[in-house]
C-alpha cells in the first residue's frame, strides 16, 4: 500500500516563509509526522516538493503510472501551492494518473486574495481542505486511512 504526498512550490520554505498565513511547522515536521502515521498502518508514504512544474509532473507521472500497476500509488495528498492557481499541466497529469487526490492548502484561500479563489484541480478532487494550517494534511491523511484502508480513525 503507497500513497503519494506532494508540495508544490515554495512549500520548502514552511515554518519560514510568512509564517503569520503558514504556520512554523516545517516541511520536514509535517512529511515525517505523515510518514510514521501511515508506516503505523503499513502504508508507504512518499513525499515530494519541487519548486519546479515539470519536476513535479515527472513524479507523478512516475508514481502514478509505474509498469508494475502493484507499484503504483493508491492515492495522492497535494498541495500544489501557486501552480493550484496556474496549472493546466498539474491538472492533467494528476488526470492521467488515474487515481484519486485530495487538494490541501494551509490557508484559507478563499478569504485571500481574488486570484487565489480559483483552482484548476478542485473540480477533478475528491476534496479539498483548506485553513486548518498543517493539521489539513493529517485530515487528508485519516481520509484516504479510512476510506482506502479501513483504518478507524
Ligand atoms: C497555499 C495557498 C496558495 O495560494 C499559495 O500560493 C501557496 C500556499 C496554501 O497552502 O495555503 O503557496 O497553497
């Protein structure tokens, strides 16, 4: 059993950057805690941040499309940061991945500025959690625990 985490870009600046909207937890906090959750569960969680669009697409793709369908992830956790305002590509490539994702923004994007109102992935979501800060991706996490595992939450 695999899940896949993803963080788009300027995500690796958690617990630094703007801390008043994101929190001081950091990137590595919130992987980790993630991480040991699901190994609890016998879940492989792998994580990925890439402050580049295609970087990010090539993962996915890879993680989500591997010849060994045993291989494959079951599900997927992303934040894609400012690319969920930009990017068709993002979009798609999740699409052609087939599986299910949950979009997750620390903030509440919609109490924020007009530009950050729009998605391109939450139509095509199963759903989205947005301003519970850093406890909005262990929700995401109890999510597919439940629903893909059977794991009481
Ligand atoms: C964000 C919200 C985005 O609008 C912003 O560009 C980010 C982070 C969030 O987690 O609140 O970088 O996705």
């Amino acid at each position: 059993h695999k899940l896949l985490l993803v963080n788009g870009v300027n995500l690796n600046l958690l617990g630094k950057r703007e801390p008043e909207i994101y929190g001081h937890t950091t990137l590595a906090d919130i992987e980790e805690r993630l991480i040991a959750r699901a190994a609890q569960h016998g879940i492989e969680l792998i994580c990925i941040q890439s402050n580049h669009e295609g970087k990010l697409i090539d993962d996915i793709q890879y993680h989500g499309l591997l010849a060994d369908t045993a291989l494959q992830v079951d599900a997927i956790i992303i934040n894609p940061a400012a690319f969920t305002h930009t990017s068709v590509a993002l979009r798609d490539a999740l699409l052609a991945t087939q599986k299910p994702f949950i979009e997750v923004h620390l903030s509440n994007v919609h109490a924020r500025e007009p530009f950050r109102h729009h998605s391109y992935l939450n139509d095509v979501a199963v759903g989205v959690i947005c301003g519970l800060g850093h406890l909005g991706y262990q929700m995401a996490l109890s999510y597919w625990l439940d629903s893909l595992y059977s794991v009481t939450i």
